[in-house]
C-alpha cells in the first residue's frame, strides 16, 4: 500500500465517521445550546435538567438513522476489506 493509498484510505474513514456522528453531535450541540440559554433566562442552572432532553435528542436521532448510519458504516467496510484483497494480491 503506497502513501497515497493509505492517505486515501483514512481520508475516506474520517468522512464515514463525520457522517455517522455527525447528526448526533450536532443535534446535542442545539439541544445543549437551546437549553443552556433557557437556563440563563430562568436563572435554574441545574446540570441534570440539560442531560435528559440531550439524552433523548439524541436516542432519537439514533433511532430515526439507524438504519442509515449502519448501511454507511458496511459501505466503508466493504470498501476496506475490498481494497485490503486488491493489496495482498
């Protein structure tokens, strides 16, 4: 595998991973963001009233794109283990 392979390669593997956690990430950043300042407006700064909307956005998001996210993650894998034959050879 030359250097550009491997480059290749961990390129296309932070992009799967970007893709797969993203939506998750970005989900909880609105959720911690929207709760973080209704906290301010109310001047009620308890740590466990922003961890259960955080926790449920984002069981949410999982459970809407799953399905997605694991097709994503059988597509680089496939991919991976296909290149990995083609290199042996």
């Amino acid at each position: 595998m030359t250097l550009t392979e491997a480059t290749l390669l961990g390129r296309e593997a932070l992009w799967t991973v970007l893709l797969v956690g993203g939506p998750a990430l970005l989900v909880t950043l609105a959720v911690g963001t929207l709760l973080s300042v209704l906290q301010a407006v109310t001047q009620v700064h308890e740590q466990t009233l922003s961890f259960l909307p955080k926790l449920l956005a984002v069981a949410l998001v999982l459970a809407v794109g799953a399905g997605w996210m694991a097709a994503e993650l059988v597509r680089f894998g496939t991919r991976s283990f296909a290149h990995a034959a083609e290199v042996t050879r």
